[in-house]
C-alpha cells in the first residue's frame, strides 16, 4: 500500500499535464 501511495503521485508529477 505504501508503495502505491508513493508511486502514483510521483507518476503524476512525471507525467506532464497536456492541456
């Protein structure tokens, strides 16, 4: 579970927002 919380976020910070 700790790992989920901690990769999902850090997936969202590397993943440039495409607007």
């Amino acid at each position: 579970l700790t790992i989920w919380f901690i990769s999902f976020p850090i997936s969202l910070l590397l993943t440039p927002p495409i607007s």
